[in-house]
C-alpha cells in the first residue's frame, strides 16, 4: 500500500491511473478506522481497480468548542487496517498542505443543511462541503463511499455533487453496530464504561419509533414521544432531537404515509452520538393513501 | 464546429479527450463576443488541441437591479466569429441546465472578493466563483483564458483554483481597447453616441495615475487625485471607486513602492464602465525603497 502525503502527488497518480481507464474508488475518512470504515472499504474495493483511503481530521468541520483538537488519531491502525482490505492508496495530507497560508474559498450547500446537525453545528456542513469538493478534485475517483450513519452529510454530498457538476458517483452503506445496536462511532471510545451500557438506548428508541410506524402510527408526533420516552428512561441523555423526516429533504413530517427517516441526536456525558433509521410505514397505511389520492 | 447545449454531454466529449491525452482550451463568456474575447481564443486557439468557448450569460452573477435581462444576446453572431476562430465546441447550457430544480450549492471566495466590485454588487463574485467552478467541471479543460480587463474576477479564479485544488491553469490576456482607448465590452453598445465620446475618459484618467507614478509620485492620494481630476472634466461620470492597489491582494496602498494597480470604476447615463492598468513606480523610487530596505 501506497502512503501518499501531498496533494499534487495524489493528483498525479490519479490522473495517470484515470488516462489508462482504470476505476477509482475513494473512501473519505477521519482515521481512527473501525467495523463500519471497514465494510466502506470493502465496498469500495469491490468496484473498484483501484481504491483510495484518505485519512484527514478536518479542523473546519469542527466547532471551537468541539474534539478536533482530541479526536483519535491512530495512524499505524488505521494503516494496518487498510491493508488488511487491499486499499491501493493511503491519502493523509497535513492541514497546512490542504489549506494553505492565503486560503480562502468554501462551498455551501442550503437547504439541505439548514436543520438537524446543520442548527446544532454551525459551520460544519460548510467544512464539509468544502472539504468533500477538495478532496473529490484530488483524489479524482469515479464513486466514493459514504456511510449512512452520518444521513444528513450523505444527502449534503449528493446534492454537492450534482450542484457542482463533480462527476463522483455517491454510493451509501449501511450503518454498522455493535452487537447491541450502537453504531460504530470514532468518537464511542469517548465513553466511560457506564455511559457506553447505556448508549445503545438512543438505537433502541429509534426502533421503538420504527415499530410504532410499522404498527401503523401514522403521527408523526406521537412517534416522536415513543423513541423519547424511551430515551427518558435514562436522565444521564440529554436530548438534542428526535426527528420524523421526509428521506429526501429532511423536513419534519406530521404524517408518516411513506417512506420516512427517524433522526436522533443525543448528549451522554461530554460524547454526541447520532443515529438513524429508515422506515415504511405499515401496509395498510400505504393502502389507505392509495386509495385517497 | 460543434454546439453542445446539455452539459452531460460536454462531459462526455471532454473525458474521451483528455483519455487521449488531449489538451483543451476553454474560453468562458456571456456571448456578445467582442475583439477582446477574439484576442482570448486566438490564446486559447495557440495553445489547445481542442479549444471550447462558453456562452452562458450567467444569471447569479448579475443582481436583482442589473442587466440580466437586457445582456445583449446575440448567438448567430458568436458563432459565426468561434468559426473563424476555429473553435472546436460552443457550450452553452440554458439555465435550467446549470441550475435544476433543487439546486442549492454555492462557492465563495472571502477576502479577494471584499472590496470593490465585490461591495458594490453583493453576490456577483460568489455567482462567478459558483459558475466557473460548474464550467470547470463540465468542460474539464487543462486550461482557460481570462482578461485582464474584469481583473478582480481574473484574481478571485486563480485563488478559487487553487484553493479547491481545480487543477486547472488561469491564462491572462490584456484589455483589448478601442481606437481611443475605451476598453472592449458587450456593455459598451449600452453606451449612448453621446456617453460613447466621452467614455474613453476612464482610460484617460487611469493613464494619467500611470503617468504620476512612472514621473516619481509615490503618495497614492495623489495618484487618486490626479485620476479623479480626469474625469471630473465631464460631470457625467459618477465615480465609483478609483483605487491604488496591491496587485496581488487588492489592497490600497498608501505609497508606490513597487507594482500597483489603478482600479477604476464609474457610472456614465445607465451604463457602469470598470478598466484598470498595471503600473511599476519610476526607476529612482523603486531604487530608494531597495536602498532603504
């Protein structure tokens, strides 16, 4: 495996690769590699001829009151994990290399950003974007592999792509859990032992919404006081939100007659942790819209 | 030559180029070519195997109160002189093309694009900066040709560039003038006969700062005063902005040192002229400032 540093090097080996027809996947990450990084990989290693892994802590996704300055950094790991999977290249450019002294251009998406970890984190959506369009122009892949944990950031990417013309095809996997359903985070080793027993509940309250919906609850609010009554078991959570969305622009609904995405987001000791879940409604739900339309 | 109108296809005429090993030139324009972007494609035309000109006139780059929709649009002409230029693809996409429904991306350049055309048309440099990375994305060229006439906006593209890693090269050409000095625009034929006799006094003014400076004046109020007095002869101009600057960073410079740029810009009837000149300081000051340094 390849361990390349500078951009223009990265560029270089793609544009060469690109001219021979060869297909390049990329999978963008922040390093500190687990379960779900790796089934990115092999996803991406299964398309591809050749496979990219960038590993870049990006500071301007970060608030200032955020982890960029203690976030996991375990760069022999993750390594050892990418070759393990057969990636091709590692990317890690420094934060000087990615923006340097004078730099001054970011991209923003709107619509799609404007609610949910877009309100809760100011700027890091725009970090994203821009961060994402470098990163595409760089590494200069034919798709990349975006992990559905993050909802609202694959969504963002899409549209970044399809807006800015970026030519990258979006392909999502996804989210994978510990054997008690908590997604697999970077950040979970931020846990203290009594927090990560009880972390998995925020999973579990998006089931019990999922169910309630697949039992035919139709309201979008009283799905909404399912999963947090199930998340008020426990006061150590501080709920940010839990939220009944339209799949596609991420606005609230009041009533779930289709497909729908449940959001949540919680605080448990100082560690954020968002989760997801996809959801149709009952049949007969479907039915009764059908026949109203 | 051919007219390419859907960007997907421009894409994929442009990849099976550069799979190649095809350079492409690439001419971006709002169309009512004029002898100044002739001078920009016979650049484009030396130095390309394939050479794209664009005609967008680009609808986020013009304010609420501009010209939009009176931009003069004149395509058979355009086509007409691309063919006698030999330029290979006209690209132009309608606007529905570049901006979908759902469309919800920007780019921004900050400091570049803070002063002068920057704080009288709020949001023009964020359209340009948006569009020329759509174009770039679409047309893929390895390079393309600016003029120095809109020279914030030839600024603001190579930091875009670089900062967004676009991997394309940003050519400049000089202003292309009329007979009596008036620099080449499609705006120009807004000019009534009477306001087209006296527009040529933007350059005059620019010309007579250029002269102070190469005649040993180093204070840049006096630079500004001497360019100002120009065009005060003719109480039909309001000024804008006339400016002394850093060439590099648009900043105003209090002193004339080493190379500068006189920025002008002024209102004339309903039409608003911008031209500027690069100009290096007499001989004995830029040698006072080397021996003090």
């Amino acid at each position: 495996m390849k361990i390349i540093r500078r951009p223009e090097v990265m560029v270089a080996w793609s544009e060469n690769l690109r001219r021979q027809g060869v297909t390049i996947g990329f999978v963008p990450t922040m390093g500190a590699l687990h379960e779900g990084h790796r089934s990115l990989i092999r996803a991406g290693r299964r398309r591809s001829d050749a496979l990219v892994v960038s590993v870049f802590v990006n500071p301007t996704q970060f608030g200032p009151t955020e982890d960029f300055a203690r976030y996991p950094r375990v760069l022999d790991r993750d390594h050892a994990l990418c070759r393990t999977e057969g990636v091709d290249v590692c990317f890690e450019p420094t934060v000087e290399a990615m923006y340097p002294k004078g730099y001054q251009t970011v991209v923003m998406v709107s619509e799609i950003t404007r609610r949910w970890e877009g309100e809760r984190r100011p700027h890091h959506f725009q970090g994203v974007a821009t961060v994402v369009t470098k990163l595409f122009r760089i590494v200069q892949p034919h798709f990349a592999v975006f992990g559905q944990k993050d909802y609202q950031q694959v969504l963002l990417v899409r549209r970044l792509v399809q807006d800015l013309n970026l030519g990258v095809k979006i392909i999502i996997c996804p989210t994978v859990r510990e054997p008690d359903g908590l997604a697999m985070s970077s950040r979970n080793i931020y846990l203290s032992e009594q927090e990560r027993t009880i972390a998995p509940l925020l999973y579990k309250s998006l089931k019990a919404g999922s169910e309630a919906i697949r039992k035919g609850v139709i309201e979008a609010a009283l799905v909404q006081s399912t999963m947090a009554a199930v998340l008020k078991q426990e006061p150590r959570f501080t709920i940010e939100y839990l939220a009944v969305c339209d799949p596609l622009t991420l606005e609230p609904l009041t009533l779930v007659t289709s497909k729908a995405i449940l959001l949540g987001a919680v605080r448990l000791g100082s560690v954020r942790l968002i989760d997801n879940l996809i959801v149709s409604p009952a049949r007969n739900q479907r039915a009764k819209r059908l026949s109203s339309a």
